[in-house]
C-alpha cells in the first residue's frame, strides 16, 4: 500500500483512559457506557469514535462515486449507529448501520451509488467478512 495519509492516536488506561492523536487534534478522556460497566458520563469511547470515522469515510466515498456519475447529491448526511453486543459465545462484537440521506436523488440512482460507495468506502472494504454492515437509504418522502 501507498500511504497518503497517517493519522496516529494513543490511548492510556484503556476504555476508562484517556485518547490523544499525535498532532493533539483528539486530546479527551475515554469512559465506558454505564450499560458495559463503565462510569458512563460525557465522554467519548470507542464506539463513538468508529461511528464518526466510518459516517465521515462513507460520505467521502458516497461523493466520490456521484462525482464520476455526475449526480448531485444536494444537501445529503450518512448517519452510523455502531452496536456492541455479545454472541451466543459470549463473546463482544460490534455491527454498524449505515443511513444514507439523499434527498432529491431517484431511488435507483440512490441505491446505485450507495452500493457503489459500500464498495469502495476504505472502512466498508476493511469490515467485509468481520462485521455485520447495514445500509440503509434514506430519500425524502413526496
């Protein structure tokens, strides 16, 4: 791989620690929610920090593939929920749903350049296989 760009963080005391990037962009404390056993309060985790990286990339890609296609996507958002739960093993694992608004873009268009985004998103391509990913088109009702 060719890099473009590096991005770099270290976190300290794990998920009720502390999470700083190198260039100190990201500089926060970490808590757990109270529902996995953590102090819970206002502050980020894991979690949050996916969901914003993964509905950011999305978006990126969703852009790109309307660019080639020459589609407006007007005033569109990308929404990730991401879910942490445990399997039948009891083992942790997270799932995201994707909610793509495109408001104003036909249904068959919008389908097209979701999947095609799902395709070439850098996080949707390193989750397939791993994670369960959702995507969900969100258009405006007439």
């Amino acid at each position: 791989m060719k890099t473009l760009y590096k991005a770099k963080a270290t976190t300290t005391g794990g998920r009720e620690g502390h999470v700083k990037s190198e260039d100190g962009v990201i500089n926060m404390k970490l808590s757990s929610p109270k529902t996995l056993g953590g102090k819970g309060g206002n502050f980020t985790n894991p979690e949050h920090l996916f969901a914003a990286g993964y509905s950011a990339s999305f978006a990126g890609a969703l852009e790109e593939v309307a660019k080639e296609q020459k589609v407006d996507l007007g005033d569109f958002n990308v929404t990730a929920t991401v879910r942490i739960g445990k399997t039948e093993e009891d083992d942790l694992e997270i799932s995201v749903i994707l909610d793509a608004y495109l408001p104003g873009v036909d249904v068959e268009t919008a389908e097209e350049l979701v999947n095609d985004a799902h395709e070439t998103c850098p996080y949707s391509i390193a989750t397939t296989d791993n994670i369960d990913v959702t995507l969900n088109l969100m258009l405006d009702e007439e």
